[in-house]
C-alpha cells in the first residue's frame, strides 16, 4: 500500500504561536497548513480535510469551541484528530473541549517532545496510508 | 576535578548503584554533583570527593548516588508495553493465577511513579476482570527523593501532558492549582520501597510481572547479568519481565529467553532435560 504524507492544520490568531508549531511539525514530518481563527479553518478544511488539527481555544472570529462544534457536524469534519490547546488547565474547559470532540489537550507552550507524544496518542503518525 | 578523583567517584557510583559512568559521563558528573558542593560546605568537587572519602556522612553519601541517577519517566511511556500488558500480559497472568487470584507485580525501577501508576490505571480500568483478587504492585527505586514524590502522586502540566490520555487525566486526577494529584485509590494501590538492584531479591518474594525498563542500560555488562539472572529467579512461573526497546537479556543470562511474539518481553527459558545438563556439565 502506498503512503502520503500526513497534513496538520495549525490554528491559532498568534502568528508565533504558528510560526513556532510549524517548525515542529515539519521536523516530525508532517505537511502543515495554518490558519489564524475559527472562521478562515473551516474554510481550509472545506479545500482539503487535514488529519489532524492542532486547535487553539480562544480565538477571535470563532473561537475553537465554535469551529470544533461546527467541523464534528459534518461528515468529513469526523476525520480529524483534533488536539486543542490553551493557555490554561481548567478541568471545566478540558471537559467542554473534550464534549465538543477534541481528541486530546495540550498546553502552551509545548515543545516537541510533548507534542510528537500527543500525535502518536491520537493515533498519528508521520506517514499514513494512502 | 581530577582524573585521580574522577576514577574514584567512579567506583564509589558503581559499588553503591551498580552505575556505570564511562569517561564521556565525566560532563554528567561534574553538571550534577557542583551544585551539592555549596550544600554540603565544599569549596569544590575535589573537596566534596574529599568528604566523601569520610565515611561517616550518611546523607552525603545518598545524595551523591541519587544525584547520578536518571529519573526521566513519563506516563505510558513507549506506550507499546503497556498494551501488551493490558491486552496479553494481564490476561494470561489471570488465567495463570486464576486459582488463588492473587497478581504480583513489580516496578525495579520505579522513578517518580509514572509507570507504577500506569499500570495501576489499566488495573482499575480492568474492573470486574479484577474483582475479588489480590494485586500487589510493588514500586522500588534507589532514590528516597523520587519515592517521595510518587508516594505524593503530585505531578506537574508537562508531566500529566507526556503519555497520559486527557480522558484519563479527567477521569483519575484532582487538579490542586498548577498541579495534578492522582486519585487516592490508585495511590492505594502501590507500595513504594526503597531497594538497591544490587541486593538480594529473595525477600521480595515472587512476581509475576517484573518492569525494568530503561535502566540496565546505565550498568556494565557483569551486574546486567547478574540482576537478569536474579530476576529469573524473582519471575513467577509463566511471568513476564518487560525491560527497555535498548536492552535485552540475550547473551546476559540464560535463566530468560525474549517472548517470540512480542517484542521487550522476557520469560523463563525452558529448563534443559536432564541428560543434556548432564553432557553439558
């Protein structure tokens, strides 16, 4: 079976934060793609569905509650492992996030051990099947 | 610090831990062991080696050895082992003991509790599978320090946020501030003790399942084997003993052989029938 490489769709309103994750996530190997708020990531994802999407929580213009709610309504929007990350680790926003269909949580900053953990236990890795 | 007191720290490590520091480790030495020196009223490395050649300092002298020892750990670390802990390992050890529902684990290397608790979490998570059984997960580590803090079962956001599923962090955590405090049903279910892997097992009793992980890589090729051997012996029959993606046991022992099917995990060789140990001497 052939192999493609796996994209990530950065989302967050602070150019650093994605400038920073960027970097990662092409040293992992992954294909990246950015977007800086809720709105201007669902139309990324209406192009081409990412595999994973790294989520921040507070955003202007659709904060990542409201993407996560609208992307896990449509079918392809179902794909996606979605890690979303804050600034804080309140249980009560983790639990909010987690019923909205986040997949796993992290918090900022991380650097790349934190995060190349949280892609392999959501299940992804560099190379995925095409 | 010089080579003459470089080579003595050497010994004193090795005797005490069973560490094996090579002549590249001298940076690690001398990172770890300089900020000791202000505590323990020395006005250098040279003067602190100095003390420790007094052997009346008790304190030092512990320091000194955790001060070389690593503690990286996280939770479900490789992640790997610990499915086949849950979904092999678990399994046959119950239909294994399922007369007398009594499971004995142990963690050799038990560091800050990460890995003690990870199994404690898929034990719980086992539920009904478990009930009415007697578990003992035994935690032992040469440092009191990390015994400390896995006994408090108090752990920082970047440690709950290496290996542990957030479901799980919600689900078996307390959050008290910027910290995360495991549920105390689960820090019941470990025993925390200090204990060197140079000294005997035989009063640890037998386990079925033994976790050494990423520690024997830090020692020489004589004290691998003797522990291995040693845990071949600690190992219950038909038990499994998990050790690190880096280590292995063949060429060290011939009290274990590698499981054919999965990869880290270790049991009794099969005993040699009597005629051939008879040729064999």
């Amino acid at each position: 079976m052939s192999q493609r490489d796996t994209t990530c769709l950065v989302v967050d309103d602070s150019a650093v934060i994605r400038k920073v994750a960027r970097r990662i996530i092409e040293e992992i190997g992954f294909l990246v793609s950015e977007a800086e708020d809720g709105a201007n990531a669902l139309e990324v994802c209406a192009e081409a569905m990412p595999d994973v999407i790294l989520l921040d929580w507070n955003m202007p213009n659709k904060d990542g509650y409201a993407f996560l709610q609208e992307l896990r309504r449509t079918e392809a929007g179902l794909k996606p492992k979605v890690i979303f990350c804050t600034t804080e680790n309140d249980v009560g926003a983790i639990a909010r996030a987690l019923r909205a269909g986040a997949d796993e949580y992290i918090m900022k900053p991380f650097d790349r051990d934190i995060l190349t953990a949280k892609l392999e236990q959501v299940g992804v890795s560099a190379r995925l099947d095409a | 610090m010089t080579d003459l007191d470089f080579e003595y720290l050497r010994g004193y490590i090795k005797q005490r831990s069973g560490l094996a520091l090579t002549a590249e480790k001298r940076y690690l030495v001398e990172s770890r062991l300089s900020p000791l020196c202000r505590r323990f009223g020395a006005a250098s490395l040279h003067d602190l080696i100095g003390k420790l050649k007094t052997p009346h300092d008790k304190v030092l002298e512990r320091t000194v050895v955790e001060a070389m020892t690593t503690n990286e750990t996280f939770f479900f670390r490789d992640r790997l082992p610990f499915d086949l802990f849950r979904d092999t390992i678990l399994p046959e050890a119950l239909a294994r003991n399922a007369g007398r529902r009594k499971l004995r684990i142990w963690c050799a290397a038990a560091s800050t509790g990460q890995e003690p608790y990870s199994i404690a979490m898929l034990l719980q998570e086992a539920g009904a599978r478990l009930s009415g059984w007697q578990v003992d997960i035994l935690a032992t580590d040469i440092s009191l320090d990390v015994l400390e803090k896995a006994r408090l079962g108090i752990y920082s956001q970047f440690e709950v946020q290496r290996g542990l599923p957030v479901q799980w962090l919600l689900k078996h955590f307390t959050q008290t501030g910027d910290q995360w405090q495991i549920s105390p049903s689960l820090r019941a279910m470990v025993e925390y003790r200090p204990f060197n892997l140079l000294h005997g097992f035989e009063a640890l009793g037998q386990f079925d399942v033994i976790f050494c992980r990423n520690v024997l890589i830090y020692f020489d090729a004589p004290t691998k084997s003797d522990i291995l051997t040693r845990f071949g012996t600690s190992l219950a029959p038909g038990g499994a003993l998990l050790l690190g993606a880096a280590e292995t046991v063949i060429g060290l022992t011939d009290k274990l052989i590698p499981d054919a099917k999965h990869r880290g995990v270790y049991g009794h060789a099969p005993a040699r029938p009597p005629a051939l140990r008879a040729a064999v001497g």
